[in-house]
C-alpha cells in the first residue's frame, strides 16, 4: 500500500499529495536555507521514489534556483509558503516538512551544515518556551 501525506501552502491555493516513503530528513543550516526560511533552518524530507500529485494551483507554483548552484526551492506565488520541488533532473524530491497538513511518522535524521549555522542558533536550548503567544 502506498503511503499519501497530503500537503498546501498557507493561503489554499496549491493543494498536493506526496505519494510513496521519504527516505531521509535533514535540518539543514546552510546559509541558503536560512535565507529560504528566514529561520535558524530548513527541515526538509527528500525522497528518490516518491511523487507529487498538484490538485490545485500548479499555475500559481514559482520555483527559484540560485544561479551556478544546485540549490533550489518552490513556493506559492499568492502567500509565499514553501512547497515541493523535483530536483536533481527528476531523480529527487524535496518537500518542505512545513507545507505537510498531515503528520508524518519519521522524525530529523540530522542536523547538516552546521558549521554554517546561525551563532544566536547555539543558545537556543537555553530560552524558554511558551503555548502561544507570551503576554
């Protein structure tokens, strides 16, 4: 049986499904990555077997690739929200594990790049933690 995990950006405009296994899950720290979050990391599922099936807004799907590098990502042209890319000439896929509207059972395998990581990242274990919005 085929594993489906569904998936949208923050606006419902582009709908998908992933179908099939991830086989790896990296939170990636490189500075390319930070730049694409605005955030300490990436966290990025990567498989070379599973596909993506758009069922809605594939024309509002933008894609960027950082010129002379390999590095690239999509997202949606309305609200900005990360998405899946097919990369690498078709041989992977690389799904933003924040644009899943359904959970998933792996958890990070590794943090990678982090030697490129953010100085003021190191102390975040250090500062404490809240439901919602602190008041």
């Amino acid at each position: 049986m085929t594993v489906v995990t569904s998936g949208s950006c923050q606006c419902g405009a582009v709908r998908f499904d992933i179908r099939g296994q991830f086989e790896s899950f990296y939170l990636c720290h490189c500075s390319r990555c930070r730049k694409d979050t605005g955030s300490a990391h990436a966290s990025n599922l990567f498989s070379s077997t599973a596909t993506v099936v758009w069922h809605s807004g594939n024309e509002k799907i933008t894609q960027y690739q950082v010129p002379a590098t390999r590095h690239a990502r999509s997202f949606c042209s309305v609200c900005g929200s990360a998405l899946p890319s097919v990369q690498m000439d078709g041989a992977l896929l690389v799904v933003p594990a924040g644009c899943l509207d359904d959970e998933i059972a792996v958890s990070p395998d590794a943090h990678i790049y982090v030697s490129s990581r953010a100085t003021w990242d190191d102390r975040m274990v250090d500062i404490p933690g809240f439901a919602g919005l602190p008041m």
